[in-house]
C-alpha cells in the first residue's frame, strides 16, 4: 500500500537445520548458507535500502525436535532475540543490547594462532556460554571450526585452544595436514 512511510523489517537467521558432524559437502548442498547470506542483506549498509532492518541470529540455537532439525526447540530464545532487535530497530532502543558480538576483523597472529576481534560495544561481556537447550556444550567443546583446503578440511578447536580476553577471541590453530 502506497503512502504507509517507512516501517521496521525483522528477520530471523535461519538455524543450523543440519545433524553435528555433517559432511561440509553436504552443508553446502542444503543451500541454507546461501539463505543465512542472503538474509545478511537486510541489514543497514551504506547505500542500502533497509536502514530500519534487523536480523536475530540463530546459528547457535540448533537442536532438534519431533519435526527434525529444522526446527530448534528453544522458541523462547529465539522469541527473545527478535523482540530485542524489534525495539532496536522500530524504536531505537540501545538497551538492553539487541545484538550479540559483531565481529570487526579477523587475522594471524605471529604463532600462527586466528584472533577474532569483535566491535567492543557488542562485546563487553564476551564469553562461552551455554544457550539453553543447545545440543553443544560449550563447557566440554568450545563452538568453534577451523577450515582450510577450500573447506575440504575442518578441525574442531578445544576450549583449552580457546583464549577470551576484552573483545578478542585467540584460537590456537590445530594441525590441518601439510596442505593446510
């Protein structure tokens, strides 16, 4: 309907909708990356159209349910966060924070080891935490992958590899084979 001026748009992230320990091969034929990628457009972005736009992440937010994975059990987080970027976006609420850690630069230290850094005003809090009713516990595996080969390879990087410090995250950088 013409005339009706600018309203907020809302999405959320589709979740994982895949089994732990599926195949990258098969990962990537599901399409949902492709999807997650797309539904990243909507965000604000110089010379965008969607200044009043939000998107609540789900990655993190996998499980399964009588209806497979498609379907995460923990509606109440994922309610929870839309309502967050809602007052974000239609109303222009900075708190509580609407958003998790938005990562700001990614590099190689001089060991070889990969250093996240995340916007600080996103990241003052940062530390593994469980979600309720995650399949992955972040008390005995720190949710994190790290690729090389194309994505051929994939390593799981330990809580132990895994160091916490202001707005950065150091992963130690487990052994991917020669090619690596």
């Amino acid at each position: 309907r013409k005339g009706i001026g600018d309203f907020a748009f809302v999405a959320m992230q589709l979740p994982p909708g895949i089994a732990p320990g599926t195949p990258v091969v098969e990962q990537m034929a599901t399409g949902k990356i492709q999807i997650r990628l797309a539904q990243a457009q909507i965000l604000p972005h110089p010379g965008g159209r969607t200044d009043i736009s939000g998107l609540a992440v789900g990655i993190d937010l996998g499980g399964t349910t009588i209806a497979g994975y498609n379907h995460p059990p923990n509606k109440n987080e994922m309610s929870r966060r839309l309502a967050l970027q809602t007052l974000h976006t239609a109303y222009a609420l900075q708190e509580p924070l609407w958003t998790g850690p938005i990562l700001d630069s990614a590099r190689m230290d001089a060991d070889s080891n990969i250093v996240l850094s995340f916007v600080p005003s996103t990241s003052s809090s940062l530390r593994l935490a469980d979600v309720r009713d995650c399949t992955l516990c972040c008390r005995s595996a720190a949710p994190f992958e790290i690729s090389a080969n194309g994505g051929r390879t994939w390593a799981r990087v330990s809580q132990e590899d895994t160091r916490i410090s202001s707005n950065a995250v150091t992963l130690a950088r487990p052994s991917l084979g020669p090619d690596a």
